[in-house]
C-alpha cells in the first residue's frame, strides 16, 4: 500500500464537512479526497447523505460547516463551476423546450459545449430532436438529461442515481457511453447508485456513507484486500439465526465489521490483523457482499485508504494508514 | 488531465449547431437571455398583446371622444350644454381605469410569482445553475427581461390613457383626478405600481418556492398594495388653506381652482381658530344665527383643498417610493439568492 502523499491531483477534497437541515445533519464531519480520473461510487441507504455531498460539491448547496474543493477550487468559484457537471436525481428539464432547445442551452449556457457529442446521445436512442421533453418517455428523458450533462465536456461529472428509471438494456448503453467518454477524455465521474452489483463492473473507487458519516473511502482493489470473508464453524450456537451473536475470541484481534451466523454455520467480514486462526476458510469478498456488510452494520469502524484522505485530517480511530 | 480542461472554447463554438432554430424572429438572443425569453415567451408575448390591445382601443375610444366634443365646440369653449352627453364618456373612463387598476395584481400573480418559483419548484433552477453561468445573471436577465416588458407595456397603456384623457381633464365630473382610475393610470404611477407588485411577486415566489401557493399570497399581497396604496394617495400633496374674512353668508364662499379636491370646510374666527360648520346651526331665526356668529367671532371661510396643479409632483413622490421599495426588494432577491438559490 502506497503510503505516501497523494501524487494525483484531485477531483473533490473534502475537509470535515457538514451539512445540517432543519430535521437534522444529513451529513457529518466528511474527510475525504477523490483523485482526478477515477469512476468512483458512492453508496448508502436511502437519506444517507449522498445527495447532499453532490450538491454541496455542485456549489447547489452550502455546508453548514467544513469545506470542499473541486479541483483545488471552491466549489462557487467560476472555475468549478466550469469544470463540473450535475446530474441530479430527478433530472429537471424544461418541460415546454423541445429536445433541440434543450441541447441549446446547453450551447448558450457553456463555453466548452460538445454540440456532437450531445446530439450523438440523443440520437442513440432515437429521440426526435424536435419533441417536447414533456412528450418524452422517462427513459428518454433521462438520456437527454444526459446528453446535456455531457456536451458541457465535465472534468467532474456527478450523476445522482442516473440508472434508476432505465431499462437494463439502455442502463448498459449508456454506461458504456459514460465510460468509453470518462476514459477518452480522462473525466472523474462520481455516481450515486443502489445496484451495488453494476457498480462492481463500473468503479474503481468507492466512497460509503451512512447515516451522515464516511464509512468507507478508498480505491475498489485496495479495500477488498483489506478485508476477508471467513466462514467457519460457530463454537456456540444459538437458537436459529441470531441477529446479533457473539463474536469469537479467536476473531477479537481482527477489525471485525459484521459477524453472522446461520445455525452452525459462521461467517464473518473483517479487516484482518495478522495471521486468521486456520478453522476458519477465508476469501477475498465481493464488493457488492462487503458493501452490504457495511450498509447492515452502520457501527463498524470506518475505512479510509490512504489515497482516499485528505492531508491535516483527522480520519477516526481505525485508519489504516495509522 | 489538466490537458483535458483547456479545451479550445471556439473550435466547440464552431461545432456544428446541427439543430439550429428553424428562424428567428428580430434580433438574435444568446446566453441568459435566450433561455429567459424561450422559458417565458408565452407570458411575455400575452402580456405585450394585452398591452397593444388596450392601447387600441383607448386609441379608439378617444376617437370617439373626440368626434362628441368636436360637435360641442372643441378644441374652443364647449357649449353649455356638452356635459348633457358626456355621461357615458364619463362612465367609459372609469370603467377603462377600473380595469387598468387590475394590472399590476394580474401581472404579480402570473408573471412575477412563478418567475422563480416555478423553477424552484420543478428544479429547473439546479439545472440552469449547473451549467457554466452564475446564478447571478441568470436572475438578472429573468428580473431585467421582465421588468423591461412591464415598463414598456405601461410606459405605453400611460401614456396613451393620459393622451385620451387630456381633452377632458380639467373636467372633475368626466374623470375625477383623485380616484384610483386616473391618478393610478396616469404618469409613472401605473409603472410603478406593477414593477412593485410583480417584484414583490418575484421574491414572494422565491421564498416559498411553490409557485400556486406563492400566487395565492401574491394576490393578497397586491390587494394590500392596492388599498394601502389607495388610503395614502392624497397624503402625497401639500393641502392648500384658503381663508377668507367676508363673514359667511350668500356667496362669500371662496373660489377654488377647477379641479380641485376640497378636503374640509369651516368657519375661521378673527383669531384665526377654525370651528366647525354646525356652529351656530340651532339658532331659531336669521337674527339669531347672526347674533350667535358674532359672539363666536366668526368672520370668514376657511377651506382645505388639493389643487390640480399638485398630481403630477404626487404622483413623482408616489412612484419614487414605490419604485425604492421595488429595488429594495431586488436587492433583498439578490442577497437572498447568494445565500441559497436551490
């Protein structure tokens, strides 16, 4: 592991954010940083936080307290702003414009605006340039959502949950579509999802928050090296499954993030310490069995990678760059 | 990476606008500005509609006007008998300003409360400031464009109901001057007036970020602006006192100029106190009363009145307030949007 200063220069560097709404923080104290060129995931329940981090980072909200850079500048900076592109969850267009009107302005509106790139999006799926977005399917929204999220040439794209209302065929399209521009151009794409499996296939970096903090932070290979999926044998077996078992001595001296068992049957996630007792069968997990680890006990202790922190921060106890 | 960033801003200009619009009528918008006149067009055009069409025909009605005064003698001394048929020229003018004095509420609560509110709501908004322009003159040109329609659109439904009123408007019994229909109609004050209501209309929306509900509020908002506007109209002018000392019978009244609004009459005493005009109203006989004047002193008149003369400076005052209560609020739109827009 690479624990030297960070090399790359980075998307979004965050320092101790917060953001708190009138019912309460929907986000606490974030440190993180993002390098440039990455497609990082970001995942959480439901209200975890992640919209809020896009929109801060988006210059559409504020932090309550903290601060964010986006390449270095802030994120009100007309610099940012130029630089970064927003996709947000409902994908608001302007319902009365029609396709071409929307793809204009995106032209009237940005200086670096990519006219093709954009109208090869929209024409990819078929969608007359001349309908009136509220005329438009959801899916078909979405894509000149979108288009226009692209034509503006992001170095920083942030996509809020922009899968969610596709089929799986177009969802496949425009992903690749995503990755074969994101590679081309060499652009940082930060994206919100539920389908942990899709984000296996897509990402290279992860961020995990839950309950308004950072749980997870760090390049995808990185973290699941750091961590080991154990099944054995319980010692003292319960009645069925129980919720929350005790974990075995044995097991102690490790970063144990989630212990299960199923009669007899144990597994445990953990982030080991040294040697594992050989009772146990280890493997490297999936990402998608140690986010949902992470997602079902919000308490373990949190894991930022050394490339995933940014410098004068404090990232909780269990730092593994310690 | 930073390569990537520098990307030549004009070889993408160039980049074949394939979807050009079909044809452009007048000048050719760009930036903010296109994309506030494309989003608000219908309201803009219904309103520039309304205003020529109301412009037209108060162009007409003076021609009518004109045609009934001409019979009677204008533009010299009309004959004494004109104001026989003048009754349904009088009643036009008020019902015409009566529908004018509507404006500035219908345009608060179409035009000014969605203006923000409706992108607020729908997210437009987020879309719009994602994109490489600063929130900052986007709300420019919404509230620029906006107010440069309401201005022209009024400066002209003004100028052109001052224009058919002129022949007439010495006579108090066509078109009182102090009443809503001509004060409010005529000079800046109907500008004014709606630049304020939509205004308010603007920030209303933008605060409660539901554009039903902030047309709701809106609409109670210009009714207030609209009474307690007309409560303050006439404390605008100076009142003008005029006494007299030829004691208070037959036609000792003083003369005021035409036009003008009398405000309060009494009786002054040599002392220069006034008393009410009751005074002495019980005496039993014509000797009495004179009697009972003496012994209050009473020598003269003394009147309180609003001349003519006065409505134009009123209605500077009055627009100058109204119009530093509008800018009050922009700047109060602009402080409030840096803070949180979306």
């Amino acid at each position: 592991m690479d624990l030297g200063g960070p090399p790359e220069e980075s998307a979004i560097e965050a320092y101790g954010v917060s953001k708190r709404y009138r019912r309460g923080w929907a986000l606490r104290e974030c440190s993180f940083r993002l390098p440039a060129g990455r497609i990082c995931g970001l995942v959480g329940p439901n209200g975890a936080g992640k919209t809020t981090l896009m929109a801060m980072a988006a210059n559409l909200l504020e932090p309550t307290n903290g601060s964010l850079k986006v390449f270095g500048a802030a994120p009100e900076s007309a610099e940012a702003g130029r630089r970064t592109a927003f996709l947000a969850q409902e994908k608001p267009l302007f319902r009365r414009f029609t396709v071409a009107e929307t793809l204009r302005l995106g032209r009237e509106l940005n200086p670096g605006w990519d006219q093709q790139a954009a109208e090869s999006i929209v024409r990819a799926g078929d969608v007359p340039m001349h309908a009136k977005i509220g005329t438009l399917s959801g899916g078909q929204r979405t894509r000149v959502a979108f288009a226009l999220a692209f034509g503006k040439r992001p170095d920083l794209l942030m996509l809020d949950e922009p899968m969610s209302d596709l089929d799986p065929l177009v969802r496949h399209e425009l992903m690749g579509t995503l990755l074969a521009a994101a590679a081309e151009r060499g652009t940082t794409v930060l994206m919100s999802s539920h389908m942990l499996s899709e984000l296996g296939d897509v990402c290279d970096f992860l961020l995990v928050i839950s309950t308004g903090g950072l749980r997870m932070a760090g390049d995808v290979d990185e973290i699941l090296s750091a961590h080991m999926l154990l099944q054995g044998v319980d010692n003292a077996p319960g009645q069925g499954r129980n919720p929350s078992p005790e974990v075995p001595a044995d097991l102690a001296r490790h970063t144990v993030i989630e212990y299960r068992t199923s009669g007899r049957q144990a597994s445990a996630l953990i982030r080991p310490d040294g040697p594992v007792s050989d009772r146990w069968q280890s493997h490297t997990p999936h990402l998608e069995e140690l986010l949902l680890s992470y997602l079902r006990c919000p308490d373990a202790p949190a894991l930022i990678s050394p490339g995933a922190q940014v410098p004068g921060r404090l990232h909780g106890s269990e730092t593994e760059a310690a | 990476m930073s390569n990537v960033t520098s990307t030549p801003i004009d070889m993408n200009r160039t980049a074949a606008p394939a979807t050009a619009p079909k044809r452009s009528r007048g000048p050719r918008l760009t930036g903010v500005v296109w994309l506030t006149w494309r989003q608000h067009r219908a309201a803009y055009w219904t309103i520039l509609a309304g205003a020529a069409f109301s412009v037209l025909w108060m162009t007409i009605q003076r021609a009518d006007l004109i045609d009934f005064l001409t019979i009677h003698g204008w533009p010299g001394e009309l004959s004494a008998d004109w104001v026989q048929g003048a009754g349904t020229y009088s009643a036009m003018f008020n019902k015409v300003g009566l529908g004018l004095g509507f404006i500035p509420l219908v345009l608060g609560v179409f035009l000014g409360a969605p203006l923000l509110a409706g992108d607020l709501e729908s997210g437009t908004a987020k879309l719009v400031t994602s994109q490489t322009v600063s929130p900052n003159k986007w709300l420019a040109a919404k509230l620029g464009i906006s107010t440069v329609v309401v201005v022209v659109c009024m400066t002209a439904i003004s100028l052109v109901f001052g224009w058919w009123w002129a022949p007439v408007k010495d006579e108090n019994n066509i078109l009182d001057w102090t009443a809503g229909a001509a004060f409010d109609n005529t000079g800046l004050v109907p500008v004014a007036l709606t630049l304020f209501t939509v205004v308010g209309g603007v920030a209303i929306g933008m605060v409660l970020r539901r554009t039903l509900l902030a047309m709701v509020v809106t609409f109670v908002f210009g009714v207030v602006v609209q009474v307690v506007w007309a409560m303050n109209r006439l404390n605008l002018g100076q009142v003008v006192t005029r006494t007299t000392d030829k004691g208070v019978d037959g036609s000792s009244f003083p003369k005021v100029p035409s036009g003008s609004l009398q405000l309060d009459q009494s009786y002054v005493t040599g002392a220069g106190d006034t008393l009410g005009t009751s005074t002495c109203v019980h005496a039993a006989s014509k000797e009495a009363r004179a009697v009972c004047l003496e012994k209050a002193d009473i020598v003269g008149w003394s009147v309180d009145y609003l001349p003519m003369s006065q409505m134009s400076g009123m209605q500077w005052l009055g627009s100058s307030i109204l119009l530093g209560m509008t800018a009050a609020v922009a700047g109060f739109i602009f402080i409030w949007t840096r803070k949180r827009l979306v």
